[in-house]
C-alpha cells in the first residue's frame, strides 16, 4: 500500500512538471530581404561618432556574392525616414532599407575582388531635423573565390 501511494506521488510529481506554458512571441513581419545572400565572412565593428559626430563603421567581408549587414537606429530606438548613398562603393553596391525598427545597410562586394572600399551613408532623421553622415569602411577578400569561366 505503501509502495502504490509513493507511486502516485510521483508520477503527480513528474505530471506537474509536465505543464508547459507557451512562450510568447512578438509577431514580426519576416524580413522581406532575409533570402539574400550571407557572405561566407561578415565581421561589423562597433558603429562609433568621431569627434565631429560623423558616425564610422568597418567591416571585413568575403567577395562570395554574399553581404554583411550594418544594423543602425535613432536615439530613440526608431529607424530614420529616409538615406541615400554618396558616394557610393567603388567595388561593389550598397543597399539601405528599414525594418523592425532599425535601419539595414547592407554591402555586397563585387565578385573576387580583394581589397579596400568604402562608402559614405546619409541618414535622414526626419523633416527639419539634422542629417547623419555614416562612413562605412569595408575590407574585402576573395579567399577561395572562383570566377566562373564564360
């Protein structure tokens, strides 16, 4: 009789360890340019103000045809309004969107190509408000990069 309660007991134990609650998530949109391409090498350093509140960023990316992504946000947590790109990548292209509350700004090398880059980003706060400049700096190699033959 006794051996039979203890075993009641703990399997009532181990049942109530059972009960699972759900885990609640945030519903977020997926990222509609989540399909591109990652390279292979993707390494951001902090996105820093110089003493002229210019930000600066770098990075080391792989020319794989992937890219690397610089995330960038508002003091207040709020991506900007608006950015354009001037200039623009020497070797390869910059592409800026927003989305989740954050600013992306995304470069992809050109293809084997291994070397210094860079590019400068305006980020547009607001109408009326300041803009900021963002200087991106990439290094690019082309480790185990092949060209197709045409």
């Amino acid at each position: 009789m006794r051996l039979s309660s203890a075993i009641l007991v703990a399997a009532s134990a181990l049942l109530a360890g059972c009960q699972n609650r759900p885990v609640i998530q945030a519903a977020v949109p997926p990222n509609p340019f989540g399909y591109l391409k990652r390279s292979a090498v993707c390494k951001v350093g902090p996105v820093r103000p110089d003493a002229s509140g210019q930000l600066q960023a770098s990075m080391t990316v792989r020319s794989d045809d992937g890219n690397c992504e610089i995330l960038v946000q508002q003091d207040g947590g709020q991506s900007y309004a608006s950015f354009g790109v001037a200039p623009a990548p020497e070797h390869g292209k910059a592409f800026i969107y927003n989305y989740n509350n954050h600013t992306y700004v995304t470069y992809t090398p050109n293809t084997a190509y291994a070397g210094p880059d860079h590019f400068t980003v305006t980020l547009i706060r607001g109408s009326g408000l300041p803009r900021r400049s963002l200087v991106v700096a990439a290094s690019v190699d082309a480790t185990g990069v092949v060209v197709p033959t045409p």
